[in-house]
C-alpha cells in the first residue's frame, strides 16, 4: 500500500495528488485527516505523476498539508452472499444492522458480458399492475424504465412492484436501489416493505440527499453487483429497481464540472450516455445459467421534458419505456401510466399460451386501437360537441372512461393476476360493438366474452 503526503488540491468533492507512481484507473484509496479520521476513495483520472481521486465521504475538513493519502492497489470490491437477502445497506453495500456471510468479493463495475453468450429475454414477470402486465409486459432479462415526472407516485409504484412482482414456480429477488431520496421517502419504502412482509425475498440499498454525491454514483453499481452474483452465480430470477437515475445522472454532472471537463447538452458530460449504458447493459440473461437479471430504472424527467438528455439517452439503450402522465393524475387515476406513449418491445416474448393467456396479444392490440381512437374523439369533440358525434364514437368515449376507471386505475395495496387483468380488459371492451372489434378471433370472443353486453 502506496502513502502519499502530497495533496495538491481540493476541487469540490475531489483532490489532486502529485509525485504518484504505478497507480491505476479505479483504484481504491485511503485517505486520512490530521485528526484519525478515515475516508474512502476512487482514482478518477491519471495524467502523469498526478491523480485525481473522489472522495465517497466529501472533502469537508480536508487539510492540504496533513492528509495522507494511501493507494490500496485494487478496484472497489463488495462482499456478496445469499446471506444479503433479507437486509438492508446504506449506498457502499454496508449492512446496516447485522454482518453478513460473505461467499464472494467481487468489483462493483462487472464483467462484459460476451454478446455471443447472451439469450434473447423471455418470460414473464407478473409485476400485479394492470397497465404494465396486460400493455407493457415486463419479460425477463429486459430493461424497462419509468419515465415520470416531479411529485408524480413514482415510488409508491416501485414500492409496489417490488412487493407484488412475482416469477412462476422461480426463486425470485427484488433488489431496491435508492439515489438521492429524502429521508421521509426512504421512510416510506422501508415502512411499505415491512408492513407487506416483503423483506425476506428482497434486498435494499439506501443513498440519502445527505449522503454524498459521490456515493450516489456508487450504489447502482453496488446493487447490480450483488445482482449478478445471485442470477448469474445462484440461479436466481433477480429484478432491480433503482430510482432515482436523475439523481445519480446529477451526480455525474457534478463530478464533471469539478474535473473541469468539457461539458454536452445541458451541462451533462458527453459520455452520459456511455456512462448510463454501463449501468443499463449490465441485465439480461447469459446462456447455460438458470438466472436472469431484470432492470426497471425509474427516472424523473426534468421539466417534464421527455427530449431531456437523460430520459432521451436512457430510450435509446433501454428496451420500451412506461410514460407517468400529469393529466392521468390529475383525474385521481394511479398508476398515472399513459398506455399510448408507453411500449415494451420485448413484450411479445413474454406472452401468450406458454406465459400468460391465448388471448393475451389480441386484448392488448385491440386496447390500443380502441383507445387511440378514442383519444382521437375527444380532441374532436372539444371542438364540435359531444353531441355532433355518431352513437359509436359517444360508445368509444365511454370505452375511455372505463377503461382509465376500471383497468389502468386500481389500488396501491391490489394486486392482480393477470387472468384477472385480462378479464377486466374483456368487461371493458364489452362497452364497443363486435363491428369496432376487428383485432380479436371469434373463437376467443366466444370463450373470454361470453359475459359481453350487446
């Protein structure tokens, strides 16, 4: 272990060391204060005999002349077992009650995963909500995020579909992952989960708004890690959820500027989208292991700007995207899921006989149609009045009603199969006459519709 007393500079959350030798990219650090005290940190860049280091605990109360700095000689490791479920950690992957058993100590940024050994995500995840499970399917191995917006119940829905999501007949892992919360919305997650008796099957990882920032770029790399260690080593069936990527994408900008770097769109560093796919890339399945690893990022769209650089970016890596819509909230509907924009382009591996029903395709197509038209109907009556429409189009405006009524709207505490999602989706489309309903055989109107209204 390299000492160095030779602390340069201090840039915001980083220091410049001078005179260093054979130090490496990632390398773990030590620092430690005139008064004992001791911190954690990372090399950031080398660039001759100086490095730059961020510092996990801030550099508050740093003294220039007094700080030695000690180079460990290897990356940040986490100690992982199947012993973590169950628990909870602060943002470094500390317990932050009892010890674990560890099995394992592995580096927090991965490995690759060689493309050719990759399989194609299937499967299906039944997450108990309606809007997801029945229009955007969730299917193991795929990356789907939730694009909302400021004071949007976002994390009522994580909170949610980490304590109802289920994998049939699978060992099944819930790993949560915050960045950047208060301390009343961490409150409310750890209250969700232990009054749901959720705990037990899941794994949680907490970053405060008080932590530093530095940290909220460790901790989706630390929940990842731990991750894989249980799909790809223990042929678990894992789902991450981590929120809130625009504070972890924050935090990188911050890093950013004190470096100095030339910045992109917004202020954002021009490798964000390198950055975030690191991150996202690091789900799917690996051929020959049982497990698979799920992500649903969730991010909060900044002005509710969906061209904003991180949402924006995180569409072009990620596999669909769900859209949390003002207007849906605002008619007292939750989830506020706008089925529209909202997609999931694994969706049809994940569906059908095998997975969920024979029908399951056809109710999703035909729900889609109709309610597109429906949205059409309603720009057109706001401006010739309602009451100029034919029957059929007044038909497909309640079709609208019900449907974000009695489909996409339910409780925060229900949860649905999807035999009952799809049976609801059935009732709803009952409002519409065979005529309007092209997209759906006989023979499954004749078995799934046999209550339909005529």
């Amino acid at each position: 272990m390299k000492e160095y007393r030779s602390v340069k500079e201090v840039t915001g959350p980083l220091i410049i060391v001078e005179g260093v030798t054979n130090v490496g990219y990632n390398e773990i650090v030590e620092i430690e204060l005139e008064n004992g005290e001791r911190r954690r940190g990372q090399v950031l860049e080398i660039f001759r005999d100086k490095a730059i280091i961020q510092v996990f605990e801030g550099t508050h109360g740093l003294d220039v002349e007094k700080t030695v700095v000690r180079f460990k000689g290897r990356a940040f490791k986490l100690l992982v077992g199947e012993d973590m479920i169950g628990k909870f950690f602060n943002g470094f992957g500390e317990s932050l009650k009892e010890k674990i058993v560890p099995e394992e100590e592995l580096d927090i940024n991965g490995s690759p995963i060689n493309p050719c050994a990759r399989e194609y995500p299937k499967d299906f995840i039944e997450t108990g909500i309606s809007a997801i499970d029945a229009m955007n399917t969730l299917v193991r191995g795929q990356k789907l995020p939730i694009f909302s917006c400021s004071g949007l119940p976002h994390n009522q829905l994580a909170t949610q579909v980490a304590i109802q999501s289920r994998a049939k007949k699978e060992d099944f892992v819930v790993v949560l992952a915050t960045m950047g919360l208060t301390h009343d919305e961490v409150r409310f997650f750890i209250n969700r989960i232990e009054k749901a008796g959720s705990i037990d099957r899941m794994i949680c990882f907490f970053n405060l708004a008080s932590d530093p920032v530095i940290q909220r770029i460790v901790v989706p790399r630390v929940a990842l890690t731990a991750a894989e260690f249980l799909a790809f080593k223990k042929g678990y069936h894992v789902l991450v959820l981590l929120t809130d990527m625009t504070n972890y994408a924050n935090a990188l900008r911050e890093v950013s500027a004190a470096r100095e770097e030339v910045s992109g769109r917004r202020g954002y560093p021009p490798y964000l989208y390198t950055d975030l796919a690191s991150i996202y890339e690091r789900s799917g399945r690996i051929k020959g292991r049982k497990g698979s690893l799920t992500q649903f990022p969730i991010l909060t769209m900044p002005e509710d700007d969906i061209t904003h650089p991180i949402p924006d970016l995180s569409g072009y890596i990620t596999e669909g995207q769900l859209i949390m819509d003002r207007s849906f909230q605002m008619k007292g509907i939750y989830p506020p899921i706008n089925l529209l924009p909202s997609l999931s382009r694994l969706m049809n591996k994940g569906i059908g006989k095998e997975f969920t029903r024979e029908d399951h395709k056809q109710v999703s197509d035909q729900i889609y149609a109709c309610y597109g038209n429906t949205v059409k109907l309603r720009d057109l009556a706001s401006i010739i009045g309602e009451g100029a429409l034919s029957d059929t189009d007044k038909l497909y405006l309640k079709f609208g009603v019900e449907l974000e009524r009695k489909f996409v709207n339910q409780g925060m505490d229900e949860r649905r199969t999807i035999e009952e999602t799809l049976d609801i989706a059935w009732e709803v489309l009952s409002i519409l006459p065979d005529s309007e309903l092209r997209r759906l055989e006989k023979v499954f109107v004749d078995k799934y519709g046999k209550n339909r209204n005529r």
